[in-house]
C-alpha cells in the first residue's frame, strides 16, 4: 500500500499506525512525493490518517515502479540529458574501454554522429575466467577523461557492491548488467546511491520480475531508474539472444519509467543492428545503449557485434527518420 | 547440389549421371529457371554435363530457399498484388470468418484504409476441441463473395492433405498454420499447387527448420513462398508469444524469400498490435497479416487482439510514415 | 460438462434439453460408459435429466482426459499388452524401418531383453526433405512380418490424414509425432479409428495443450490414448531435447490417462538414453519406447542416439531394478 | 593450457617462459597436484619445461573443470560427508531460517529419518523487496546452534561478496544461488575462502556457462565445487521450473565435480518432489537438496514446496531403494 503525504506533512503517526499493526513500512522521497510505502496491504488498508494526501493499493507487486500511482512518465535527468521525454537518447561506445586515445576517439566519433551518452565498460562480467576482464579503475579514469572531452554523460556497469561508490564517483548512470539482475544487495547499493541507473533485462527474467528487481532500487528512493531490454534466451540460435520487443511495449504500459533497448547484444553480429534499433525506435524505445569501435575485429571482445563509426553514422541518419515518423526526435 | 540448367537445354543426360552414383535427384522449374537439385553432395559434386550453365553447392541445408544461388529478392505475385517488392503489402482481416455481411463489411473498410489482402479463417486450428473450429466449406464461398465484392486477394489456411485442392478454387494465398509448420505431407500438397503460400514460423521452430519446410515446397516447383514470423514460445508470458524480430531480419540475410510479420498473435492485446506492426516494419518487413473486426469483443475467437477499424485505420497511417522513414510504402 | 448416464438409459431428452439452450453436444462411449457431453457449461448446467446418473463440471479445459470425472488410472489394452498397470511396458525398435531382416533381427532381440512391443517408422517425418524419408507402405509391409515372426505388437506413427485407414490395419498403435501433436484433423481421424494411440508431446507444447489434444481423440470416443514425453525445446543444447520429467510427473496428477517416456530423442546420444530411461521409471513413467538398432552407425537416421542391443540388455537389467524398487515390475 | 608439474618442482622457469611470450598465467594447488593454467592455448602450447609431468590441451573452454585431465571424480568432503562417493548425499531443512527452536527440531527430524546435512536461508534472495528477506547474521547463529546440537554440517547461501567471511565462519558449504550464478566477484570470493561451494545452475544458465562458473572457483585453487541442478526457465508452467535431468547427466561425463539436485524448486508443489527425487537418484545425482519443514503451511517463503516431516521420512525409504538399485546407496 502506498501513502502519499501531503506536502510537509509528518508521518510520524501514520507509521505508528502501521507499526502497531505489526506491518513493515518505508518512507521514501520520490519524484517531490514523500511515500509511505507499507506492507502487507491486508493489515494496513484500513489505516486513516491526517497525513495522507491519497493512498493507493497496487494490484501488481511493484507498486512504487506501477503507472498506477503515477501516470505521468518519468523522465530521468543524466547529467543534464532526459531519458523518457520526447528525444530518443542514443548511448553509444565500445564494448570494453581498453585504452584512452581510443576511447576519447570513438566517443568524438559518436557524438558527432548524434550521440548523446558514452558507454564503455571498465568492468566486464565475462563468462569465461580466461576473457578479458576489463580495466577496473583505470579504466574508470579514462571513462572520467572522455567527458572531460567530450561532454557526453558517461554510463557504465557496476559489478560488485563494494565498488558502487567508487563507480559512482567516476560514472553519470550505473548499469546493472543482465547476469547481476537479481543481485539484490547490489540493487539496494545502486539504489541508495541515488545515481541514474541503467537496470538490463535477465536473460530469463519475467517482466515482473524486472520491475521487482527496479522496485528494490526505488524503495531505498531512488527513481531514477531505466529499464533495459537487451534480449532473452530462447531456444533460438540464430540470433545471439531474442530480442523481446514485444516485452519493452507491454512493459512501457505497466510503469512510468522509461525503457531502454540494447540492439546489439540480441543482434551478435553487426548487420543485424541497425534493423533492431529501427525497429526498437518504431516501437517506441526511450533510449537505445549501442556497442561501437573504431576497429571491431580488433576489440578485446564482443568484436562480431560492434558497429564501425561509418555504420554508427548511417544508422543515426535512418534513426532519426524513424524516430520523426513516430513523432519523437534524436 | 544444385545444377542450373541451360535455357532449353535437356536435363537427360546429366540425370543418368546422377542415377549412376545413387544419388537422389529432382528436376525443379523455379524463378524462370530449370534447376537438377541432387543429393547427397559428395556422390555428385565431381559431375560435369554441358546442360549446366552453372553449379551450387549450398553451405546451407536449405538450397533452393538459400540466397546463396538467387541473390535477387523474390517477389510473390498474389492476383497482381506483389509481396517481396518496395511496397509493404497489409493483409487484414478477422481471425475467423463467421458471416457474410460482416466479412464484406470488414473487407470494404479495410481496403480504404489501404490494405491490399484479406485474411480470414474458414478452417480454425484450435487448441481446443469445445472452441468455434470455423466454418469450413462455407466459410470458404464467403470468402470468394469478399473477393468479388472487394476485389482484395484472399488469404486463409489450410490444415489437411484432403482439403487443399479445395481451399485453391477460393482462396489466392494459402496459409500454413504454425502448429502445421512441419506437417511435411500438408506442405508437399501446397507445394504441389504451385499456390502462393504463407508459412507460419512453428512455436519452437529454428530459422533453419522454417527454411526446410519452405524447401519441401520449393523442392515441388512452388516458389511462390513467403515466411511469416509471428511469435515463438519462451518463458515470458505477458505477451501471449514473443515476436522475434532478430530472427526475422537474420532470416532475410540467408534467404531471398520475403518476410511477413504477424503482430497480432505476439500481442495478443490490441493495444499492443500498433507498436509492434511499427516494429515490423522498421525491421524490414515485406508484408504484415492483422486481425482486425468491426467488432472484436463479439468475435469468437482472439476477441483479445483484433483491432477495431478506427485503430487499423490510425495504425495505417502511421504504418505509412514509418515505411517511408525506411525507403518503402504502404 | 460431462452428462454421465445411467446405464441402458436414453440420452435422446437430455440432447434435447442441450439443443433447446443451444448449447453444443457430443454423446460419446467411453471406457464402459455412455457420456453426453455438452458446452459451454454455463447454457448447460441447470439441466436435469433424469437419464443422467452423474453430471461432473470439470474445473479444467479438457473434461474427459482429466481426471476429475475418473479417478482410477485408464489402462490402454494394446494387442494384449496393458499400458498404465503394475508392469512397465517397453517398446524398442529402430528409429525407421530400413529392411525386413534387418526389423525382424532387431525385434528378436528386444523381446529377449524384455520389450513388449516393437516401434518403428515407415513414414517419418524429416526436418529436411533431402533426408530418408521413410520406406512408406512398404515399411508397413515390413512391421506386419515382425509382428508375424515375434508376437510383438507393433506402435508406428501416422502423419497424414489419408493413411490412418491404411497404418491401422497394420499397426497395433498408432503414433502421433511431436510435430503433429496440433494437427487436429488427423488426431480426429485418430479417434475416429478407435486405435490405441500414442500422443507424444509438441516441443513446444503446454501440459494443457497436450491434454486438449488427447481430448480431440477421446471426444470422437476413442479412450485408448497414452502421453508420451519426449523431450521440449529450451535454451540448452547440450542435449537435443529437454526431457520435462517433471511435467510428467505433474501430467500424472491431473490425467487418468497413462503416461509414456521416450528417453532417445533428448538424450540425442546414445550414452545418456539409460539415466534418463532409469530416471523416468523412477519418477513414475507407464511406458518407455527406446531406439534400438544392430548397427545404429549405420542407420539412415538418428544414428546417434539408438542403443545397441548389448546395452538395451544392460539396460533392461537396471531398468527391472529400479522398477521393483518403486513396486512396479517390467 | 594446463601444466601438471612434477611432484616438488619449482615452477619459476616454467612461468618465465609464459611470461616471455606475453600469456596469462595463474599457479593453482588443486586435488594434491600443482599446476600452471596458462592461456591463450596459442601463444604457449610449444612451451617445454622439466617442471612439468604433463600438458593438458583441452578441447573445452573449462580447463580445470572439465574430465579430460581428471578422469577419477572429484570427492569433496564437507565436515566429514563425502559428496560425490558411492553414497548419495541428502541435504535437508527448511527454505528459510525463522527460528532457533523450529530449525533445531527440524533438523533432528530430517537427521533421524537420514539426512546427512542440514539446508537453510539465513540470506534469503527474494523477487520481491516486500517478501521476507531473511534473518541475515541472526539465521547464521540459529545454523550454528543447529550444527552444534545435531552435528549435521550445514548448507547456506552467501549472497554478498561481502558476507564471503562471515558466512564462511558459520557453514561448513557455500551455496551460490541461481540468480548470482554469474556474479563473478561473488564467484571469485568463495573461490579464494576454499570453502565448500554448492554452485546452483541459473535459470537460463547453458551447461557450458555453468562449468566456466565452477572454473571461476577452481581458478582461486578452490576444486571443492558441487554443481547444483534446480530447474531451468522453459515456457511450460505447470510446475514452477524445468528440472533438466537430461543436462545433469550430460555434465557428469563432461566434468570430474559432483552433481547435484534440487528436486524442491522445479517442483514448486511438495506432491510432485517425491518422484522428482527419486529420478534425480535413478538418473545419477550425487546429492539432493530438499526443502523441509515442521509445517510447511506456515513457512514465511516456499511453503507450497516445502516436505512435511512425514513426507521426507517415506521419501527416504524410497529413495534408499532407488539408490540400491542403481548401486549406490543413502
């Protein structure tokens, strides 16, 4: 059940109604709103208080992600760049950041050709011990110097809850990569940061369970949270997961949080993105996050799927078309 | 192994050479070309004959429905509306036929909103045998009246051996279902024809079972073949299927057979047909099949997901901007 | 809803009583009882008749599989040879029918090691068109002189509506293949013939679809309908197929119908056919149809996974333990 | 590439040449052998030195995990319980723990009726932030007390990189769950604590990815690693996942770790873990994990899986007789 207080009221008496009845409860900041959340809904919906502006009783699990209480979309502000308004955000860079002249290069590259965030990883889950397991902390320093260049907002994944704040420092959003969706300490870390999140799809994630998963993150108040979908596993192989466009729509009519697409990880080769991020576009995606290299059958890794900066450029031109066609820009 | 013949040149002679090595063989006319298709590979690949302008050997099982040996897309001609070509053809109509004066009602305004086939079950796969199972025979004249009435081609499904010569008198598509995806005897029939035929992808059919089971009918001299993607099975279930789009746009790179999206079946919500019909579409789809009734919560089967003819009619229209987008029409 | 009647009784008032709420009916005689049954419940279910000894209103979609309405497990009689008793049946045989010396040889020896009946396929159903595809009536010919020279009654599949007259009268059982398992007429056909039939279970099926699809056979009066798993499609591929020894298991709770387990196809290799044969005996399975060849090196299909006849015998052995371990026998 | 060296030998030569020719490298004590993993294969497969016994190529992307240097199965000892022995081991107890007076009583419970350890969550992974998330440290004391009043070691789950230590101090086996299985810091930690690990599969976790997540733990010289099946994600839901059989006994030929099953999470329902249990037996498990409790009706997660007391007593009367017949025993 979620209470939401009037302006400057004090919640002190709700919560002790809420406590008497031996329920759990949080309060929480989100959006301008002060919130009582509290469950389960049976022992608390019959609590009045003076406090209370309106309460709602979700009739899904995640109440605080449902459009139910808030029917406006989110818009979630990257260092100045709106993710869910009527631009289309494009986040472009490489798989891996490996080194500095490179990065600063392609993130030049990509915002020349209309991206408005840099992505890169520093971090890499990686399925194999014997990969190529990312820079660390170097490679956050150079992620940091790419926006002193470049200006592009940087986003980037966080693996591990002990290195939340140290990624927080360097990066604009922090991703929660698709093997560490159900990481739920890590969750709760990201969302007591308050940074921008960028929150991947499991691969065999329901989409209740993907607003669960951002649900944990908006409880410790922060709702800056993106969901994006970057492929399922069917039994498909073709294709190097399943793009699941179908989910990002219907997931775009539960919540107001915006919704990301990731083209290239579904794709698994490059010719196969730009029919993807069309199509994610079409469909009415918010963000779209793209792998790019100056030379991708040089790339540490994920090299089949990369986009060259000449590729990057014509997809931006066909996107743009796409996005004004379904009255969004880029 | 394909052999392409010769223009009138006589196959004779390079067939006792195949017969010879006890190789298997068919003689194929397809796309303007006489084609020897023999196999297994190793028994002929050293053959030589004077009647072969020039020889194929697949790397794909699916040889005759491989890009490999036709570079050039192929357009299906159904009644003089061509699918495969700049145009997106817009097939549309009820799940079921279940009356006259409806289907010719629903054909008209379908056709002004600028859909150039009609699409309507006379014969209905249902899961269930309590569940409406169409109107057979019946629903088959009904279909010929839309056909007078409108002038729109028809495309409807055929589910057994023993009804396929029949459903070709009325129908000028027919439509294999995707539980008949691999009814092997059903598509040699098809085939036989020399019908235009819509294939539906299998719920758990591999890009490169679709491609075989449009070789069983190629391989009977029917190119007339066009593929149509319209949701797999995976684990997620708030779409009743998930569309695989990625599969659909890999598909078109190994294959010159256009592809056709269904929306409908992966929504299986109205609201969400739009977005991804729009999807579709970006992608690269040559021709999308959508139900649509004059009055969906009234039908007797997928009442869920048929859209009203205002919403067919909005969706035409923004159909139309995206194809542009694109480099297409509608 | 299930009208069942009082024995000798008339059903011709309680038809009427349907027909005059225009409800649908089928009267069907099933396993010693005269049944009307009638939909949708909700015309029907006020209806008193007094030739009715009990009316059972399923809470599931298939009425007459379900085992609401017929709580003792069914046993199908299969040339003599019960299915869904103490006795754990197994059928063994070769994947296709390739040779009458060679079928007989084979049956010899699986009867010595304990099967009770022989499998094999005369038409079979192939992936790709250029592969064997089965020796057709001839196969037919083939399984009525095994059954002549071994006693062993014969379960071979049937894939076209026009053959089921012709498989019935050589076979004792007829198989409908996993990708027919949603053909519907020839599953009425099926029922139609009153033959003892093997339903194994689409690669992409729900336990309810499967159970709808038995219902297309019991509801045409035919009882004697075995499930047979076999194996469904998942994201993993180390095996060919995902055997869902636990849908089995759940199929068993909800069915009186018996249950099969056909271990060879998600093994897809020969080593991993006899855990999964021990692990279905285990969990419960009525019925094993396992590939056995001579020489499966040489088979012209699915030469990997048939067994040998030593290791059909070593399996036999083990298969006789853990059988009487869980109080069956083989 | 791994390099056995020879009892006592120094491998400062050996890792010099690695080095020279720019390969990674990690020394690792593994089951009583010291050994140099050395990669890419590549850059040090002609390498030659007199430290080394004998060179392993492997032709799987998991070295150390994989059978091909070790043929003999690993058996890990946790507190004196051997898994992966002729016996199978049966780890019980509830999902969670809630109280110190319950888990005690249910643990001699399931000690008398024969289990071998005891099972249950002090860190809870939940879907949901509103469901009980455990008791954390508070649960590790009660499985403290558990050890000490029934001597059974204990199995628990660490979620946390930074609860690796603490929780290490408490269990005598790691449990890594489902939804970490590819939380690489996570992996890395418990491999460095060389703790006992119980690595569940994840839920759309390839057999391939699961052994690189053991090879993760091996890699930090931890070889105690039992990999723990407990059901996939597939479309069907009649039952809460899909229990791979098939893929667990495909692992055990591929890899020397033992194999696990949890026959309680595909289940979901507590009728359906028997014949689970005993599949998992017949087909080859080395140890099952189930869920037990006092009153299951009661229990603050899981409760409709949960085993009664007097279930889990018949099912280890059946499972002994399976065991027996298979040639193991409980």
């Amino acid at each position: 059940m979620l209470f939401i207080l009037k302006s400057n009221s004090d919640p002190s008496q709700l919560v002790e109604k809420i406590v008497a009845r031996s329920a759990s409860y949080r309060v929480v900041d989100l959006y301008g709103r002060r919130i009582v959340v509290a469950w389960p809904d049976k022992l608390v919906e019959d609590i009045v208080d003076d406090s209370v502006e309106v309460r709602v009783k979700s009739s899904r699990p995640y109440q605080l992600a449902s459009s139910e209480w808030k029917r406006d979309k989110t818009i979630v502000d990257v260092d100045g760049v709106e993710i869910g308004g009527r631009s289309v955000v494009v986040a472009a860079g490489p798989c891996a950041i490996e080194d500095e002249e490179l990065a600063i290069e392609i993130a030049k590259a990509v915002k020349r050709a209309g991206a408005k965030m840099f992505r890169g990883g520093a971090y890499k889950p990686r399925t194999s011990p014997y990969s190529f397991q990312g820079l660390g902390e170097k490679g956050l320093e150079i992620l940091k110097r790419v926006y002193e260049e470049t200006g592009l907002p940087i986003v980037t994944e966080v693996m591990d809850t002990r290195d939340v704040e140290k990624v927080a420092r360097y990066a604009h959003m922090l991703q929660i990569g698709a093997r560490n969706s159900q990481n739920f300490h890590l969750l709760k870390e990201v969302g007591k940061s308050r940074k921008p999140a960028l929150l991947k799809r499991g691969m065999a994630m329901t989409v209740e369970e993907w607003l669960l998963a951002a649900e944990y993150m908006l409880l410790e108040g922060n709702g800056n949270v993106v969901l994006c979908e970057r492929g399922i596993r069917s039994f498909e192989k073709s294709t190097r997961f399943t793009l699941d466009i179908a989910s990002a729509v219907y997931t775009k009519t539960v919540t107001h949080l915006p919704i990301a697409v990731d083209p290239s990880h579904p794709a698994g080769r490059r010719d196969l993105v730009e029919p993807l991020a069309l199509a994610a576009v079409a469909a009415g995606a918010d963000m779209l996050i793209i792998e790019v290299h100056l030379s991708p059958e040089k790339a540490l890794s994920d090299n089949e799927q990369q986009l060259t900066i000449d590729m990057f450029e014509k997809l931006m031109t066909r996107l743009k078309a796409v996005a004004e066609a379904v009255g969004r820009s880029i």
